[in-house]
C-alpha cells in the first residue's frame, strides 16, 4: 500500500512538474526568418532583370517609324539600384564584339542616364547585360540593351513609368548607336507587336495573330552607320508619293486585317533599291519568300538579315527554308526565325 501511494504521487508530481515553454524559441524562429524574407525582398527591390525582343526594323515601307518585335532572340538586362547617382556597365556578356563599357557610350547606359536626369533621381544604377542579338544584325540589338535596361529599372523606381513614358530615354539611348533618334525598334520592343513611333508618339498597331514572319539573318555584320551611308543622294518626289502609297496601304491593311492591302503596299521604294547591295544574296532570298506566297519582304532594319510577312503559320515555316537556301546560293550561311508579326513586349523576368 504504501508503496502504491508513493507511486501514486510520483505519478502526480510529475504531472504537476511543468514542461519546457516551446513559444519563446518558436517567435525567436519566426523573427529570424521574417529578418531574411525582409533582406531577400529589400535585396529584389534593389535589383530587376528583363528581357527585351528582337525586332524588325522599317517593316519596309516605314522607314525609322515602323517597327514590329519577333518572338525568340533578345537581350537580357540586370539593373542593380545603387547609391551612388550615377550609371554604371558593370558587365557585358555573350558578344562577339567590344561593346562600349562606358556608360554615356553605351545604349543602355545613355538611356538610364536621361532617364535619371529627367527623373532627378537621387540614387544610381548598375548595369549587366547579357547580348542574344548578334551585332549588326539589322533585328535592333541595340535597341534592345538599351529597352531591356530601362524596363529593369523602372521596376526600382518608386513609381514606375508607362511604355510611353519610357519611350524618350530609349531614343536617347537608340541615338548613341544610330546617330539619331529614331523609335521604329525602341517603340516595338515597349509596346509589343507593330508599333508606329514618331518623334514624340508611339502608337501601337493591331494585326491579325495568324499572320506571321520569317526572320533570316546571314553570318555577315552590316552596321547602321555604314547601311545610312547608303542612303546619301538625291530622290524623286514620285519615289516618295509611292513610298507614302505603300505606307498608308500596309498600315490600312494592318488595321483591316486585309492581307491584300498589305501584299499591294509592302514595298520598299526609298531604301531597299539602295542597300540591296550591301547584302549579298539579297535578292536570291526575297525571290524566295515571293515565290512561298508572302505578304511582302524586305530588309529587316539596316540589314543584312531579310524579313518576310506571310499570312498564316503554315506558309512561313514552308518559306523558311527557300530563304536561307536564297543566302546560301551566295555562299552565306544564316539561321531563320518563324515569329507571330504580333511579337512580344519587353517584360520583366
């Protein structure tokens, strides 16, 4: 019996006997991790990377105006927010060319720098760009270091900006590498898809999304500077009246989705007739897209790659290969794109 009761309180006691409180140690470790999701969120907010499109240049018949993107190659940019009130290159990757490092001399970099300059902004960035669109290319590389760029860092600022907004850092960026301030890539890549962009408006285009383009870019470099050198001459007022023409009927066409309009209004008669010779095979590759139906094609940009617009998928993937083979006939090796004309936007990653 005795034993029994001992047993008993034994039982008792260690009922009685309180247990280690676990809320302390609990709230200790989910103060930690609160601190590391704070750092980690105030680190993002200090840092944005985005993805701009390649683009097609001109669309033919909209010289510096008309631009459309294409769905595949791009740069990428890292937009790091920094006290210091200045822009910096931190890196350039993936090119097979020297890119400037120098910020004033750089696409991206210009654009940020009119960027803070209008905004007044108190603080910098640092910028690491990752190069997708091969140099002299005529699909807007440039432009698009200096678009990807300014989307990264719109995203650190404390009240973000429209693409419209944007629109006049990315000229000033665009004009370090063209000589001049021109939105038909710039505009495009902000927008998405067709986009119409004047000195101080960007409109956007609508098209049908079964249209699409074929994108063949040769292994040559042709560089803007060079490509406007072409251009140097006299012209004849009915050249510009049926540039004009073509312009209002691809436009219309575009607005209509009436591929007929487009296939009587998609040629280039200012600038192709000019730069045609600079690319090699040139003609070999247009003849290719016409005889596969398209739309119209041209020169994309400056050159030396050539676009065609064709109304359904189908036909630009059989294009395709008849337009490298084109390039190929003038012993050139080159890579197609088969896009929707209704490319992407510019976007954060």
């Amino acid at each position: 019996m005795p034993n029994g009761r001992r047993a008993m309180e034994g039982s008792l006691n260690d009922r009685a006997s309180p247990s280690p409180n676990p809320l302390p140690q609990t709230r200790r470790r989910l103060g930690e991790r609160a601190k590391t999701l704070r750092t980690e969120w105030e680190d993002r907010m200090k840092q944005a990377t985005a993805f701009s499109p390649a683009s097609v240049g001109n669309i033919g018949v909209g010289f510096d105006i008309l631009g459309h993107t294409i769905a595949g190659p791009g740069d990428r940019a890292t937009v790091r927010r920094i006290e210091a009130p200045e822009v910096r290159i931190a890196a350039i990757r993936n090119s097979t060319v020297e890119l400037p490092m120098d910020a004033m001399h750089n696409t991206a970099g210009a654009a940020l720098i009119a960027l803070r300059e209008a905004l007044r902004l108190p603080f910098g960035f640092e910028v690491e760009l990752y190069k997708g669109i091969a140099f002299g290319s005529g699909m807007g590389g440039s432009a698009a270091s200096c678009v990807a760029a300014l989307v990264a860092a719109n995203a650190l600022l404390d009240a973000r900006l429209t693409p419209q907004q944007l629109y006049p850092y990315a000229l000033a960026g665009e004009a370090v590498a063209s000589g001049g301030y021109h939105g038909d890539n710039v505009g495009a890549m902000l927008l998405g898809g067709i986009a119409l962009a004047t000195a101080d408006r960007l409109v956007r285009v609508p098209v049908p999304a079964a249209w699409h383009c074929v994108v063949v870019h040769p292994s040559a470099v042709l560089e803007t500077r060079r490509a406007r050198e072409a251009l140097k001459g006299n012209y004849a007022l009915t050249e510009f009246v049926l540039q004009s023409a073509n312009l209002a009927l691809v436009l219309s066409g575009c607005h209509m989705g009436d591929a007929g309009l487009v296939r009587a209004g998609l040629r280039d008669m200012l600038i192709e007739p000019r730069r045609a010779a600079l690319i090699p095979g040139f003609t070999h590759v247009k003849q290719a897209a016409l005889d596969h139906k398209a739309l119209g094609a041209s020169i994309s940009g400056a050159g030396p790659s050539v676009f065609a617009w064709f109304d359904s998928l189908v036909a630009a993937e059989l294009a395709a290969p008849a337009m490298r083979e084109g390039f190929a006939h003038a012993g050139v090796q080159s890579e197609s794109f088969v896009s929707p004309i209704k490319g992407p936007a510019a976007a954060l990653l």
